[in-house]
C-alpha cells in the first residue's frame, strides 16, 4: 500500500513538473554583445519535448549550430553548443529564464559572460 501511494505521488509531482515547464519551442531572435560594443544577430531554433531541449542556434556567416544538452526545468533553460574558430574549438554554455515571449539569457565561456534577450518570432 506504501508503495503504491509512494508511486501515486512521485507521478503526480513528475507530471507537474513537465506541465510547468515553459513552452520555449519557436524561433528566438536576440542581439548579442560583441566585441568592440558592437551586436550580432542571433536566432535561436528551439524544441521541448518534456525536460528536454533541442534545436539549433546560427552561427557565423549564417552556419546552424546543433545546441546539445539542452534541459528544460520550469522557467529555466540550459544547453550548450560547440564552436569552431580557425580550427580551435570552444563550448559555449547558455541558461536563461523564460517570462512569455522573452528569455533573459546568459552565456559563458572561459573567457566570460554575457546577458541578453531573446524575443520569439510570432
């Protein structure tokens, strides 16, 4: 009987957690930080299904980046991509918080951080 009721109650709480989950899957817009002050555009494809995130980001001259370890917990986003420069490699780690049709993302590397926001495409 314990067992059963145990088993009641952690699917109820998992479901909870996946209906909360914020719907992030569309296209995303945001203008990043840059060197030199400067911005770029960058579109962010992304698709939930549950806890997990999917997708791609663009890159430089337009290229797609698969995002990979993408979670979705809540409002909460993370996911990371991996980047090519003159043939030297660099994970880029990305979290955000959803709120409606904006992610108030952050984006780290070793050689730091950055904030932005990212807008869905209606």
């Amino acid at each position: 009987m314990v067992k059963k009721l145990f088993s009641m109650v952690s699917m109820a709480a998992i479901f909870t957690l996946v209906a909360a989950a914020a719907d992030v899957t569309g296209k995303w817009i945001a203008q990043v930080p840059g060197r030199d002050g400067q911005t770029r555009e960058v579109v962010y494809n992304l698709k939930a299904d549950g806890a997990k995130l999917t997708g791609t980001m663009s890159g430089p001259q337009g290229a797609e980046i698969a995002i990979t370890d993408g979670k979705v917990e809540g409002d909460n986003i993370a996911f990371s991509v991996k980047l090519e420069f003159n043939g030297n490699s660099m994970v880029r780690n990305y979290s955000g918080i959803v709120s409606g049709d904006e992610i108030k993302m952050k984006s780290q590397t070793q050689r730091g951080a950055q904030e932005f926001v990212a807008k869905r495409v209606k």
